[in-house]
C-alpha cells in the first residue's frame, strides 16, 4: 500500500464483537484521502443490527455481499477482533474459489479472533451473556466497562461514548450466538 497517489486498494475495516464500523473514524480520518476506506458493519452490529445471521458463514456470505453492492476492484480486508475470523474465512473462501471475494488483495489482523471456536473461559462467557446479551439494567456500566478492560489505550471521551451507543445498539441475540457458537 505504499504509494504516495490514492491507493486503487481500498481498506474495507470491519469491527470488533458489538461494535459498528464507526469504531475505526478516527482510521479513517487519518488514512484518506491518501487512501480510500470504507467500513462495513457485521450483521446483528452497528447499522446491521437489524441484519440477522450470526453464524461466521453467514457473516462471510453477507460481507460478500456488500462488497458486491459496493463493486470494488480491489481491496483488502481489514478485521478487527470479531471481524478478523470472517476477514480470515472470506480469505479461505477465495482461495478456495477466486470468483468468491473477486478483488480480494489481502487481509489485515487487529487483534483477531482465532479460526476456531471463541477461547473465552466459561464464566466469562456466561457473564458476558448475562450483562450485554440480555442488555440487563446496568448494561451501559458494563459495555463501559468491556470497552475499557480491552483496549491498550484510554480512547477519547467522544470515541468511548460512540463504541459504548455501539455496544448497546447492537443486536443481543448477535452477542450470545457469537459467545455461543
């Protein structure tokens, strides 16, 4: 992507477990316009909250179709924890058929989730289905509280407040199939 004209690549950035693509703004903000960037949501999350089919397969199959309704030439996916597993299934599925995700030039991991099933301990999964995926009262302190406990950095008091309307917009069944299946 090195290139001091506009790239012809074009970073599509997905996001982590019950966020929106706007986590990535201030991403993109930085990137373009050297680079063009588009952000895609995962059914169940940010604007596809309303979008059912939470299987990994069926998030690889509607990612195939925005990219579709967006006719890219060329991009690389960008995914971000959650979105990292579809990034690296939709990957597997080109490989495995070049017509599938036409235009695919590569993947970029953030903090992916592995290929298998979600590592996540028992209790934690458990916990995590009762707080967000049943959006019991105190669910506001809660996704503060898992935006918070996985980051590196402290974000911005605009950008905590916009992940934490993400997180709770978010469609719960969404959650608990992720941590389920």
């Amino acid at each position: 992507l090195e290139s001091r004209e506009r790239s012809e690549i074009v970073l599509v950035l997905m996001p982590f477990l019950g966020a929106g693509h706007r986590e990535w703004t201030a991403v993109m903000d930085n990137l373009q316009p050297r680079y063009r960037c588009v952000g895609v949501d995962m059914p169940g999350f940010g604007d596809a909250a309303d979008v059912p089919g939470y299987s990994v397969s069926q998030m690889v199959a509607y990612l195939a179709t925005r990219l579709g309704e967006l006719k890219l030439d060329s991009f690389v996916l960008v995914g971000h924890s959650m979105s990292g597993k579809v990034a690296m299934a939709a990957a597997r599925a080109h490989a495995d058929d070049p017509k599938s995700f036409s235009g695919l030039a590569g993947i970029i991991l953030v903090a992916s989730s592995p290929p298998v099933p979600e590592p996540i301990d028992d209790n934690k999964r458990e916990e995590m289905i009762e707080n967000l995926g049943t959006m019991r009262d105190g669910a506001r302190q809660y996704a503060e509280d898992f935006i918070r406990n996985n980051v590196v950095l402290e974000p911005s008091s605009v950008t905590l407040q916009m992940l934490i309307d993400d997180v709770l917009r978010m469609n719960p069944a969404a959650w608990i199939a992720w941590l389920e299946q």
